[in-house]
C-alpha cells in the first residue's frame, strides 16, 4: 500500500497498538517489546497539547531511549502526531536497528487514520490491534460524554464521544488484545465477540520471543506478536468500516447478550423515523449500518450509534441510482457487496441495522423498527410523492 515516490522500508515492521484502556494498551506495548527482538515503542503523548506540544517518547524493553516534543500543527494535536510521525520511523528505518516499531497511539486517536498515514509513506504495516480490558467495555461503550469534557479530546474541534471512539477503535482493528481482567464475567466477553465477531481475539499473557532471522511461527512465538507481524491490508479495514461495504455483525443471543440484525426492501418514513430515534439510538449498546430514507431515495445513509448518541451521515449515493457508466469508479469491494445483495426492483437500496446489547428486547426493537417504514399505501405511491414527504433529517445531514 505504498505511496506513489515513498521509498520502501522493509528491514522494519511497523505495529499499532491503540485502544482507549490505557492500561490495557500498556500492557499489550510491553508484551510486544519483551517477545519481539530489536522492537522499540514510539508514543506521542497528547495530554501537553494544550501547552502547544506533543512529547514524543521512544522507549525498548530496558526503558526511555530518546524523548524530544513536536509543535502544534494547525492547533490540531492529531496533525502534529501525524507531521512527526513518520519522520521518526523513517529514522528508526535508516538506523537499521530495530526489528519492530510498534505505535503506541494515545488513548483517544483512533487506528484508521493512523495506519493509513504509515502505509502511505511506504513503511511496511504489519499489524494494527485494540487492546481491551473486557471489564471495562460496557462501562466506556455506555459513556455518552464528550471526550473534551473527560480531557481527552485530540483537538479544539473534537466532538467525539468516548462511546463512538471505542467503538470505531474496537471495529477497525482485526486484532484484540485481552488483559486478564478479573472483573470481567460472560456477559463482557460475549458483548466483545458480538461486536466483532471476525475480530481474532489474543491474550496479552506470558509470550516467548519471536526468531529475528526468521520471524517464524514456531513454537516459540507469542500468539499477540505472531499478530503484530502477520501484515495488514489498509484498503481492505476501510472497505470493512464503509457503510456501503460493511462487515457487520451477524444474529446471536448468548450470555444475557443478543445481536439484532434488521433488514428490510422499503424505505423509513421520515417523520416516523426521526420521531423514534431516541428510543431506536437508546435500545442498544451499540447499533450500526445503512439506511434508506423515502425522501431520499438516491442517497445511502450511515447510523452510527453509541452512548446514547447517534451520528447520521450522508454516504453518497446507492448503487442502483448511478448510470451504468459510473459503476466503474466504484471500488471492487463495493460493486461485489452490492451484488450479493441486489434486488430486482430496488437494487442495493435496503434497511440493514445491526444493534448489540445486553437485555436486547428484540421484540420491541423490531416492532418499533416496523412502525416506521412506509405503509403499504405509502409505499404504493412511488418514489415521486415520497420525494414530497417532509423532511425531518435536514438539521440531522446539515443540509
């Protein structure tokens, strides 16, 4: 996934490991520098931000290596980490002596962004992980506040959410890596398997070291350094988060925990919809997928929900509103989605909502998901008088 010019690096392997427990993230840094031969943790630390810097750590399993700070860029302290933090890899690179760089990103910044920053500039990706502490997953999953108001915001704009953060942390990456949490019961480990079920799932427990010569998967290897260096496909984990592509949860119930799937071919009407958001956005711990406005009936929208907070995007257009001759700037990954999945009369257009809790009522929650599609009258009278519905989402897409 290398850059267009970026020069390739491929004596060194870059992991990231991120993830809003920050204990659990420690821990999984440490396991990684203690199994991996010649690895070196790089952190930017985004806590001084608000004194016009970042500190810049690099630390191995002996301790510090080098520290120095990177300057606000734009006032955005995520730019100033992304501005710096190729530079030090490349560094790392050029030295020739160091095995693994593993980026350890500060609790809030979340994986994407990050990865794909690395795998543009040339360096060699192998690995992105989440570290979890399942005891604490409910808790922060149903923590609705703003990440400024608990200090962990990564800029002046940042309107994220402490619940949305661990969510998108938790669903880009597809590797987790578990601290042994004594608090922890069946009912977290089940929300976690739920949530993402495709994740591999590794404990940060005892490890051995890895072969610098080979980097086999021999008997000694640790299972959660085997995953930092199995490699990673950059455009495949955004393909996976877009809405239009999504890999979302399947059905399951187990451990006082279930996983709704709710798919339909008739579009929300508006005014219902935006009347039941509340009790829709408030009925799971998480709920996720893409929907089909009446009023909308070209566009593909995008719920995301957490905390008690809902975020509504404008995707762009469904599939079946494009002219034959735009399907070939669509991404591969797409068009096979889409064709799975297609519809004689309505194409790729459809209802597919995802909600994972603890106490689900799926009874309600579908009952209450049915009540606001189209009556079959409704319906009947086609897509010219569902364009004149009401409009209830404009404030919602900024229109």
């Amino acid at each position: 996934m290398a850059g267009g010019g970026a020069r390739p690096t491929p004596g060194l392997a870059v992991a990231i490991v991120g993830g809003l427990h920050a204990d659990a993230r420690r821990a999984a840094v440490e396991r990684l520098l203690t199994d991996v031969p010649g690895s070196v943790a790089l952190h930017h630390d985004l806590a001084t931000a608000t004194a016009g810097t970042v500190v810049r750590t690099v630390r191995d399993r002996t301790g510090l290596l080098s520290a120095g700070e990177a300057p606000l860029v734009n006032d955005c302290a995520c730019c100033a980490l992304r501005e710096d933090l190729v530079p030090e890899l490349e560094r790392l690179a050029d030295a020739g002596l160091t095995r693994l760089a593993v980026v350890e990103l500060w609790d809030s910044v979340e994986p994407k962004a990050m990865a794909e920053v690395v795998a543009s500039s040339g360096l060699t990706l192998t690995g992105v992980i989440t570290a979890v502490d399942p005891a604490l997953l409910l808790p922060y999953l149903g923590n609705g506040d703003d990440l400024a108001d608990v200090g962990l915001a990564a800029a002046a704009t940042d309107r994220r959410t402490v619940a949305d953060t661990l969510a998108r942390q938790l669903e880009y990456a597809p590797v987790l890596a578990l601290v042994d949490s004594p608090e922890a019961d069946d009912e977290d480990r089940a929300l976690l398997a739920q949530l993402h079920p495709t994740a591999r799932q590794v404990p940060v427990g005892r490890g051995a070291s890895v072969s610098p010569e080979t980097g086999s998967a021999g008997a000694g290897r640790s299972a959660l350094a085997a995953a930092a260096l199995a490699g990673f496909d950059v455009e495949a984990a955004a393909a996976a988060q877009h809405p239009a592509s999504a890999l979302l949860p399947t059905e399951a119930d187990a451990c006082g925990v279930a996983t709704l799937v709710w798919h339909r071919r008739r579009p929300f009407h508006p005014e219902r919809l935006y009347a039941a958001l509340e009790d829709l956005t408030c009925a799971a711990a998480r709920s996720r997928g893409r929907f089909w406005l009446a009023d909308r009936p070209d566009t593909l929208l995008h719920w995301d929900a957490a905390g008690g907070a809902l975020c509504v995007e404008n995707a762009g257009p469904w599939l079946a509103s494009l002219p034959d001759a735009a399907w070939e700037m669509v991404p591969p990954v797409r068009r096979a989605a889409a064709a799975l999945d297609w519809h004689p009369e309505h194409g790729d257009c459809c209802q597919h909502l995802v909600f994972t809790s603890p106490g689900l009522d799926r009874d309600g929650l579908e009952l209450l998901l049915e009540s606001c599609l189209l009556t079959d009258a409704e319906y009947a009278a086609g897509p010219t008088a569902w364009k004149r519905l009401p409009p209830a989402f404009d404030t919602l897409l900024e229109v």
